[in-house]
C-alpha cells in the first residue's frame, strides 16, 4: 500500500513564504514524476508544479520565479518552496507521485491560505 504524507501548509500573509513537503512509503519502487498541484474553493484542481525522476521541472505559469519544486534527501520525497505568496495561491496543496506504470498515488492534501 502507498502512502503520501504531506505536510508544511498553514497561514501566510501576503508576500511570505511556506515550503510544503511530501513523503512517500509504500511499493513504489520507481516513480517517473513527482509533482502538487492544488485546488481553490469553487476551483479546478490545477498543476502547480512537476518534476521527473531526472530532475527536470516544469510549473504553471502563475507560479514561476515564485515556487521551487525539489526532491528531498530521503527517497521519494517531494519539497515544494513557496515565495511571495499571493492570495490567489490559497488552496488545498496535492502531492503526487507516479510509478513507471502511470498510476498515480495521491496525498490527503494540505491547506494553504494566504491573507491579503
């Protein structure tokens, strides 16, 4: 059974900073991506950001310059640096990891809100 645990959100001010994280554990012996992306009340869950397992990153549009994907030390484990937070960046924070057979493992989300 694979396990996401997210963790890191909380109440910013606009313009701080939050750095979320996300291990995984479990039978996920290779993984092709890691990535968040987030949902807003009324919204569409959307990609923020997303890295393969070669380090290559790409992120939305709206969060580029802002938001830094990495992986962590410990092993599938997915960091996401979050700069000059904005009030449109509230949401639920999603952690996924996908396994070289395209499943998709999720986490239980974390809350990040933003106050203007």
């Amino acid at each position: 059974q694979v396990r996401l645990v997210e963790s890191g959100g909380g109440l910013v001010q606009s313009g701080g900073s939050l750095r979320l994280s996300c291990a995984a554990s479990g039978s996920i012996f290779r993984y092709n991506l890691m990535g968040w992306y987030r949902q807003a009340p009324g919204k569409q869950r959307e990609l923020v950001a997303v890295m393969s397992s070669g380090g290559t990153a790409n992120y939305a549009d709206s969060v580029k310059g802002r938001f830094t994907i990495s992986r962590g030390n410990a092993e599938i484990t997915v960091n996401l640096q979050m700069y000059s937070l904005e009030p449109d960046d509230t949401g639920t924070y999603y952690c996924y990891v996908q396994d070289i057979n395209y499943r998709r493992f999720w986490g239980q989300g974390t809350q990040v809100t933003v106050s203007s």
